[in-house]
C-alpha cells in the first residue's frame, strides 16, 4: 500500500533535523496535517506562556500564509534554515514572500500538502490545480513533487544542501506504493529532475510522463500498454527544473527528439508541460476545478484511469492528439453538470 508522501516527507524532515539544529520552523496552524513537526523540539514561544522557549524550533505560525512565509525568509537572511508548511492551495496567500525567496536567493524550504483533487469531500476550494503551474513559473524556484517514500528521501538530501536555492515541496495527502526499485529505476534519478522509471524497450513509440501520485497510475497504464505490445518509455519527473538544467544530452537520452508521441499525466493543468509533449502530444490532467466527492469518484470522473492514460497514448501514436476544441467542450459540459448524482 506505501505511505502518503507527507508521511515519508515528515519521517526525512526529523531526519534532517537531528543534523541540522539551525533547522526552523512549522506551519499555518496546519502541524497534524501537514506533519511539518520536528519532534522532540520544543515550541518557540515566550517562557512567561509556560508553552515554550525562545530556544525551541517549531514555530506556530497562526492562519496567516503570507506572514509565515515573511518571516521565513527573515529566518533565512538571518542564517537559520527556515521550512513554511500548509495545504497547497493556499500557496496562493504566499505568492509574494514565496518570490521574494527566490530573488533573495535564500534556501527556504515550502513544504505543501493536500496537493491535487485526492483531498476528495473537501471539494473545489481545497483541492488545487492551477498552483503548480504558478510555483513552475516562479524563476530560481525549485518544485518538488515525488511521486513515493524513495523519491522524497532523495529529494530531501538534496534540498538539505541548498544554499543559495528556495525549494517548494508537494505533498500528496493520500497513501501512494512504494515503487520496488529491483524492478523500476532507482530514485536517485530525482537528482537529474528526470529520469526513464520503466521501458519495455528501448527505442520507444510512446513516451509516458507523470509526477507525484499520478506515477502509479502511469506504470500501471504502462503494464497495460506492454502487454499489448506497445514500445512504452515511463518517465518520473519529479522537478522540471532540475530537468532542464541537465545537459542537452542527458535531455535528449530521456526524451528523444524523434519521439513525438507523448503524454503527460498529472492532476493539474497542462501549461508546464506544453514543452515537454510539443504540439503531437496529450496532457491527461485538469481542465477544470474538482468537485466534492470520494477520490476514487473523482478520479473516475475526471478521467484518472488507466483506460484513459492508454487512449490518450493510442491517440497521440496515430497522431490524432486531442484537439484545443474539445477542451473546451469539457469545460462547457462541465459547467453544465450540478452534481455526480
């Protein structure tokens, strides 16, 4: 079954935090959601409380995003190594502080949960889509999402080094497989941002690409598709901005410039990944807000399947990729319907 990657990314964060004392921070009243807790720290807050010491390290930041990410880049311009945690759509209140991290070039750490349409009966307001794209955007900002319990191991020693770079973490809130690794590429391959996770053969005629929880859903379409004797590639892709900051060899090895016929699976909208799947291929992900609903609902509904992961490659194969019309015919049927009932 694995283990939410909020769950390994708070066993990696206490990790980190037994080697780094000068690590701080907490979260927007969210600690027993986001699990953004060092254990065994005492809380900062004035003795005279009787709730803490100005010696401890987790900090109770109250419902205010856009303070807490202020006073972390204070924390960092002062030398400690600060982390900011809430659910992932609210990401939007810290928009500004998030981009001054970046300018400043100072390695805050933006740990976000809660982070596609899995938060499920939540509904719309809770469930982000369009956020990834806006931390994508942001220049100098590395963004995370891993896809299981290696993957964000890997991750963590690698941020636990930055010095000169913000990273945004992205956290699924649901439990996702840890991948056997004897059978799938190592995770060490988050480090290049981008790495071939599986292929049934190395000249492919479909390249695959996801990130977080929508990684298992990928292999899964990728059995499928080997099984019927499809020449498959599956490519994780954890950070695009590492990935593009690797050699242009190393780019293409991942995604040969002759295959033309690709699809990017993820629960977001599809703007980051018009320069991975070019004008041939297909993005299966959010057109529009989520709904209120059980997650295997939504999923369901909003076309998270294998099925439809192997059409939208069959598509893309007989160079029939899904045209920008029939987006929007989504939109309006979407629109349209009031309710899964």
């Amino acid at each position: 079954k694995g283990m939410p990657p909020r769950q390994s990314s708070a066993k990696a964060l206490n990790m980190v935090g037994k080697g780094v004392p000068w690590l701080i921070g907490g979260s927007g009243d969210l600690g027993p959601s986001c699990l953004a807790v060092l254990d065994g720290a005492d809380d900062f807050m004035a003795p005279s409380t009787g709730w803490g010491t100005y010696s401890g390290r987790n900090m109770h930041f109250g419902i205010r995003e856009h303070a807490m990410g202020s006073i972390c880049n204070g924390l960092a311009l002062s030398k400690l190594r600060p982390f900011g945690s809430t659910f992932f759509v609210f990401s939007d209140y810290m928009k500004p502080p998030i981009r001054l991290s970046a300018i400043m070039e100072v390695p805050c750490i933006w740990i976000f949960t809660h982070d596609s349409i899995g938060v499920g009966e939540d509904g719309p307001t809770h469930q982000p889509v369009e956020q990834l794209t806006s931390l994508r955007s942001t220049p100098g900002l590395l963004t995370f999402r891993p896809c299981d319990a290696n993957e964000t191991l890997e991750m963590w020693k690698f941020i636990a080094q930055l010095t000169g770079e913000p990273a945004a973490i992205v956290l699924t809130r649901q439990a996702v497989p840890t991948l056997d690794r004897k059978k799938y590429a190592p995770a060490s391959g988050l480090l290049k941002g981008a790495y071939i996770l599986a292929e049934s053969n190395p000249q492919p005629e479909v390249i695959l690409m996801a990130t977080g929880s929508e990684v298992a859903l990928m292999l899964e379409a990728h059995e499928q598709l080997a099984q019927e004797g499809v020449k498959v590639r599956s490519v994780s892709m954890p950070c695009m901005e590492l990935f593009k900051a690797q050699s242009l060899e190393y780019i293409r090895s991942v995604l040969p410039d002759n295959v033309r016929a690709r699809v990017s699976i993820e629960a977001a909208t599809q703007e980051p990944w018009g320069q991975f799947i070019g004008l041939d291929g297909e993005h299966v992900g959010m057109i529009t807000f989520g709904a209120s609903a059980p997650v295997k609902r939504l999923h369901q509904e909003l076309g998270f399947t294998s099925a439809e992961v192997r059409a939208a490659a069959k598509r893309v194969m007989a160079k029939q990729a899904r045209a920008y019309d029939s987006y929007a015919d989504v939109q309006r049927a979407w629109k349209k319907r009031k309710s899964f009932s």
